[in-house]
C-alpha cells in the first residue's frame, strides 16, 4: 500500500509534458506516476530532457488503458479540473485537498490525483468516478494552465502539508547571531566621535536627534559582529591619512 | 507605481521557460515581466508558444543590461532560490512570503521577485541587492527544479494570498517608504568610491567580496531616501578636510 499520492494523467498528448510532470512529482518526494491511454512517448528523448534525472519515474510509469484499471487499486481518488458546470460533486483547492490526503495516508488508504490531458481536460465521465473535484483558483480571464504547472501546484501543496514547519527556512538564515548591542554601541562611539571631529554636527541642540536617527538606521539591521567589525574598518578607513585626498 | 509585483527573470538561457514563465504569471494575474540580460529570445516561435496566448507580457517585457538597471524603482526585493551558504539575509518560503509582498503592495510600495537562470542560478551579486531571499521547501534529494515551475510556485501563493489584503498591517512600520534602489546604489558608488581613494582594497582579487558584503550588510537595512541622503551626508562629512584630523 502506497504511503504516496499517486500522480495519474489522463491521455497526456505531449511528451515534454510528461516529463515535466515527473520532474514536478520528485520535486516534492512523490514517485508513483500512472498514464491513462497516453497519446505520447513517455519515454522518448524529449521527455527524458524534460523530466531533468526524474526519468526513475517515467521509467516505473505504470500505463492502463481505461480510467477503470488505472483507479482500480486507489481508494480516494481527486480530479484536477475547473470547476464543472453540471456535476454535483465537492470541491477542494490545492490548499484544502493537502491535509485531506494526508489524513487519508496517515490512515493507510491509497490515495490518487487525476490530471486531465492538455487537448480536452478530463472529461464527465472520468470526473464522475472520483470522490472530489480539486480546482485550483486562477486569473478569470487568464485560466488555461499547463498541465505540468497544474501538476507541480498539487504536488508543491501535498508537501507542504507533510512538511514539519520546524524543517523549514528559519527566518533568521545564518549560524551567525546579530551581534552583543555593546559591540553595536562601540560602532556608534565610533561613528559619532569621527563624526564630531569633521564638525557633523553644526549645530549642537540637533545632536540628539541626528544620533538617533543614525543608531535606529543602523540598529534595523541587525549587523553581526563581523559586519560590525567591517563596518568599524570602513569608518577607519574613510578617516584615516593613508593617502592624500584629493577633493572638489 | 505597480499595484501588481514585477516578476525579475535573471539570464534566462530557454526561450520556452521565458513563455512558460509569462504564461504562469498570467496564470495567476500578474503582467510585468523584466529581463534582465536575457541569453535567449523571448519573442521567438518558441516562447510565444509556451507562453501560450500571455505573449502580450512577453511583448511588454523590459528588458535591462544588469541588475541594479532593472532594480532601480523598486523598493522591495526578494530573490528566489536555495538557502545561499555564506550570506545573511531573511528567508521566507512562498507561503511566508505571499502575506508580506501583499501588505507592500497595499502600502503602494513597487515589490520585485527575481528569478535566477536556469544554467547558474543567482549571483551571490545579485542576492546581495535583495532585501530577503524565498526558498521553496522542495524534496531534499531532487531539489532542481524547473524555472518556470519555480515561478508558478510563487505566482501561486501570491494570488492565493491577495484576499483579506486589506486587513494586513503593513510589515514595513513606517509611514516612508524603501528609498527606490538606484539611490541606494548612488550610496553604494559613492562609498565604495571613497574606500578606493583610501586604499580600503589592499587586495584587488578581495574586492568583489568585501563589496558584495558591505552591499549585503546596507541593502538589508532598508533604508528610506532621507536615509540614504543621510547616509552620503556622513560619508561626505568623514572624508572632507573641513577640520584638521588629530590621529593616534
């Protein structure tokens, strides 16, 4: 029993869709692609380029000839359509479908995602074999999408959901901490004492609010201490005799 | 200034990723495209192609010689791509990232999602400039993925985001706004140039690094124009002959 979605796509008619498709699928961990009567080579030489070292699974495709055999096994099994017009069925968004598969994986159940071929969609009858509709909300005027970029939006929010949030990207990305506030505090006795001798500070009742705004600039950054050191060098640098200026 | 953000492609190398690329954005309501040295055409049979009727972004394309060019009247950044190694910038993922681009935007602040080549990737350059970086969370083991997927992904939670807008305090707590880029690059000139005159860069093969750093270090802070103009002032001030220097 699959622990995994299964990807199935409907007569895809285009091979560079398909490997595209699998290429999308092992983006986000799924290995289990099924085609359903396809109308191109899945494992052609455009497909293999498309699929960019996903071809493990184009190689393991499983092909059926009817809609019947390729759900045969599956026992929760979404449709990737627009919104039908005249069939009675619920209706899930990538974001909604995510945890509802999950539950049904958690819980052991075998679970597939039908794609619709580029030419046609799916159609009626094939919608009315699975439990649910998932449809992914698109610009009104601007709703046909690719079927490898519809595939890689389920794909993307089924992993998502899978995800432990704790794994991913910390905000804060480095090993390295903003820097103790008194190595700051050095920077600005730094700065400000350079700046008193260059006569910055014309006229002295504006002083406090031009140091302030010259600390909070610089607070919002949150400078390490190497950067705070860099920072100081440059200061060093900038005031420093070790060559003659040549100024305007 | 766009209410809409401004989609960034970095070097694009395919002309059918730079169409599949418009057609995702289209896909998901947004129209501007920039392009910044594009390595392929975007107007060819191909691209059209793949963009799939979106070729009237495809024609409204602007295209520049280098980042800071097509940089130059935005105010916030974010570049798409892995967890860089050595640099120290915020990383949100796309869901984390949807919320905050959509506050800016309802701030009337210009928002740019750059996206790397399909051959390189992002210049650590080039990521140096942006404000905070957007990872995908994608399977650790297959982690390659395609441009214009890429794209989807962000265009996606983008559009999935823009309900309740309205309702969303603004990340940026000021009633100022980012200073636009090209003056924050002006600062960067205007430093750098007096470091050189200092002979800050000892070593000339160190120099790309030690710029990359300190643009990294400025551009995280976001600073305003009033900033920035405070910023030169200080540099000005450090470097002129006003007072005699009384050095250790």
């Amino acid at each position: 029993m699959s622990l995994k979605p299964v990807v199935i796509l409907s007569r895809p008619s285009l091979s560079q869709n398909i490997g595209a498709c699998a290429r999308a699928m092992k983006n986000f961990g799924l290995s289990e692609m099924r085609l359903i009567a396809p109308q191109a080579d899945w494992l052609n030489r455009d497909a293999r380029a498309l699929s960019a070292d996903a071809d493990d699974l184009l190689e393991a495709a499983k092909v059926f000839k009817t809609t019947e055999e390729a759900f045969a096994d599956l026992q929760h099994i979404y449709a990737t359509t627009a919104r039908p017009r005249d069939m009675i069925k619920d209706v899930v968004t990538p974001k909604e479908l995510a945890p509802e598969v999950n539950s049904h994986l958690a819980h052991g159940k075998a679970v597939g995602i039908l794609m619709g071929s580029e030419k046609a969609g799916l159609e009626n009858e094939e919608i009315a074999l699975c439990d649910k509709i998932v449809t992914i909300p698109l610009n009104p005027e601007f709703s046909s999408i690719n079927l490898a970029q519809a595939t890689i939006l389920v794909c993307y929010e089924l992993y998502q959901a899978q995800t432990n949030i704790k794994d991913m990207p910390e905000a804060w990305n480095s090993d390295e901490e903003p820097a103790p506030r008194e190595e700051l505090f050095g920077f600005f006795s730094h700065l400000e004492s350079e700046l008193e001798k260059q006569n910055y500070y014309r006229c002295p009742e504006k002083r406090p609010t031009m140091d302030r705004n010259l600390r909070n600039m610089f607070a919002r950054a949150k400078f390490t201490s190497q950067e705070v050191r860099t920072l100081r060098g440059v200061i060093s640098s900038l005031t420093s005799s070790f060559t003659p200026k040549n100024k305007n």
